[in-house]
C-alpha cells in the first residue's frame, strides 16, 4: 500500500476531502493529512487526525526535530490536493513555500494530483489558467473542475468532482508506478462510450447491450495520465469521471455528429462505444401496434453509418485512432474480422472483444487483442477494465511518439 499525502486547500469543499480520505485509508493506504491554516477553518484538526489516524499540523514549527517540511514530501508515494484553490495553485506554480503543504509540494518528487475548486470566474482568469498550464507542463496532473451548484446560488465550471471519481484518478496514477505519470500531458483524447438507441416509436428502441464501463475506463485512465479528455458518451448510466468534459448523446447519428466533431482537435480517438449497426426506416410517431390477428408488424430496417471508418478518412497527421471489434465469434474467424474492420476503417489500433450474453457487456472485467496497423498483436489478458484501459494506451503513447 502506499503512502498518501492529502493537501487539502481552504475552500468550502475542504468538507468532500473528508470522503476522499476514508477512501484512501479503507482501501489500506497511509495517509497524512496536510491541511492549510484557512482549511482548518472549514474543517478541523481533530477530524482529520482521527479520520487518518496520523498527526495534523499545517506549519513548519510543529514537530520540527523531524523536519516535516522536508520528509513528508520526501516520503510520499503520491500527493493529491483537493480542494486546490486558486491561490495554492498560484503558489504551488510560482514555488511558494510559506506553511507546510507548499514545502511539501517543493520537496516531493512523486507524482502530484490537483483537484481545483473554486468559482467559474477565479477557474477561467488568465492568471489560474497559466498556472495550471505551467504545472501540467512540470508534470503535475491537473483534474479538470466539474461543472454544478458553487458556494451561494452561483453555478457553472469550477467545482469540485465526486470523491469518489477523485480517488479512481489516483488509484490509476499509483497503478502505474514508477512509469511517467503524466505521459498525455497537452493531449487531446476524444473517447466514446456506451451504446446508441435507434427509436422505433415514442416508447421503443433498438438497441445494445453495453454498458459504457470500458469507455468510462479509458477516459479516467487518460485524466490520470494528464490528458484533456471529451467523453461522448451515450445511455450510460455510470458517474461522470473527473476531469472530463461530457458530451451526451443518444442515437447513432447523434454519436457521429458529436464524435467527428471533437475529433477534429483531438490527438487519440477511442472508439469503445457499440453504436447500432442498423436503425428503422421510418420512424412511427405513435405507439406501434399489434395488428387485429395478433400479428407482429415488420420493421424495416436501414444501415446506420460508420463512424469509425468515417474519422479514419477524416483522420488528420498525427492523430491515433482505436477501433474497437466486438465478436461474439471465436478463433480465428474473430481475428480476420477484426484485421478487415482495422484496415477497412484506417484505424491505427483495433481492439477485439469476444462479447456475448454472459461476458464483456456490463462486467467490470474485460479481456481483448489488440492488432496494430503495423501488424503487430498484443494479449492483453482478463483484468480489470480500468487497467485494461492503461494497457491500451501504453500502446497508444509510442504512436503519439512517432508521429509528433
């Protein structure tokens, strides 16, 4: 287990550091705490202390025989701030170092996780914005603000995401260990995610199986290797990751739209959503009946777009496409399949899953191959999705690489 550094800002969402905290310590993590002097107004001492069973001080004159402003931050696996304001983003940028948590942040050579929160207009000023750029170009993860209810009646951009979303990011940084924590840093990744619905009529729909997990999996794996990431993400009933900007949609057309869209700016395209290969002709406006001789009315049926191979005629230099094959075939009739669909849509990588009732849609555990347009083919064996995910994009990175 690690040894976790929890820097908590003086914000009024210094309260959900609470949350994150009991996150850390039940999955068997060593955290401590390392509050500011304006924190310890919205939450005291003593909470911390017993929540993380570990001394609380936000100075440098406590306990000072075993120079905390040197060893915490030497010590440390990770450090994650949260809330971060916008005035310790500025010190943490500018290397200021005037109570605990900022020498801590000068001293630590672990990966750092911010997690802002503060008003839309402190988030968006010039000033918060080229200091979150200068930490993001050290190396520091910057979890891109939520959008929702602020202090007061005020709403917008700026607050400060799910505990629980925040911690999935640091468990995908402490996963990775000693690789580069923040290997996307000043990419773009676009990532696609659930499965569409094609309406037969006002309380009807064709549609899939999937349930969004993988690609919620890729989109917190690539926050927590520093990339900006667009989450188009259709009939997902899961939380939204941290750090990403959601684009909902629901039908196919609706998914290619939005999906060609933010892939113009993007660096990597991962296609994990299961869009409807076929939608009805014609769309009834009133609830479709049986006929008088219980008869079953024929749909007809059209073929929907292809989304993928659509971005792989679109893709421009440099850009990493990832396909995605889902068989419910085995052997090698799957493995042709998904060569043909990875040279049919251009696509860089394609990742094949062998789907059906019982496996891959709606498990939390996944198993694929990956083939590559330079003919290479990767195993990835059975393992959680979310470290499936990081497996993919170690394979996406050196692409990113040699095309720059």
């Amino acid at each position: 287990m690690a040894a976790v550094v929890l820097g908590v800002g003086g914000g009024i969402a210094a309260y959900k550091a609470c949350e994150l905290l009991r996150l850390f310590t039940e999955s068997g993590h060593t955290v401590r705490v390392v509050p500011t002097a304006s924190a310890l107004r919205f939450v005291g001492a003593p909470t911390w202390a017993a929540l993380s069973g570990q001394p609380v001080a936000d100075d440098v004159w406590s306990q000072v025989h075993e120079v905390p402003h040197v060893r915490i931050g030497q010590s440390a696996d990770l450090v994650i701030v949260a809330p971060a304001t916008a005035d310790l983003l500025a010190k943490a940028a500018h290397g200021l170092a005037d109570d605990l948590l900022t020498n801590t942040l000068l001293t630590a050579r672990c990966p750092v996780v911010f997690a802002p929160a503060m008003h839309t207009e402190m988030w968006e000023h010039a000033a918060t914005t080229a200091n979150v750029a200068t930490l993001r170009a050290r190396g520091a993860i910057v979890v891109e603000p939520a959008v929702g209810r602020l202090t007061g009646a005020d709403s917008g951009k700026g607050r400060l995401p799910d505990p629980a979303e925040i911690f999935a990011v640091a468990r995908r940084v402490l996963a990775r260990g000693g690789l580069p924590a923040a290997d996307l840093t000043g990419r773009h990744v676009v990532v696609t995610a659930g499965g569409t619905r094609e309406p037969l009529d006002p309380v009807r729909f064709l549609g899939n199986r999937s349930s969004g997990k993988q690609g919620y999996a890729f989109a917190r794996a690539a926050v927590a290797r520093g990339a900006r990431v667009t989450l188009v993400s259709a009939n997902v009933a899961l939380p939204d990751p941290a750090g990403v900007d959601i684009v909902r949609v629901g039908s196919t057309e609706d998914l290619r739209k939005a999906t060609v869209e933010a892939a113009a700016s993007a660096d990597v395209v991962v296609m994990a959503a299961a869009p409807a290969d076929f939608r009805p002709a014609a769309y009834s406006s009133s609830k479709i009946k049986k006929a008088d001789d219980g008869a079953a009315p024929v749909i007809e049926l059209v073929t929907n777009p292809d989304i993928a191979a659509e971005l792989g005629e679109r893709k421009p230099p440099g850009q990493v496409l990832v396909a995605f094959a889902a068989e419910t075939a085995d052997g090698d009739d799957a493995v042709e399949n998904a060569r043909a669909k990875l040279a049919r849509k251009r696509a860089d990588l394609i990742v094949l899953n062998r789907v059906g009732v019982d496996r891959v849609f709606g498990a939390d555990a996944n198993t694929a191959v990956v083939f590559g347009a330079d003919g290479s083919r990767t195993e990835l064996a059975e393992r959680p999705k979310d470290e499936l995910a990081d497996a993919v994009l170690d394979l996406v990175v050196p692409h990113l690489t040699t095309m720059s």
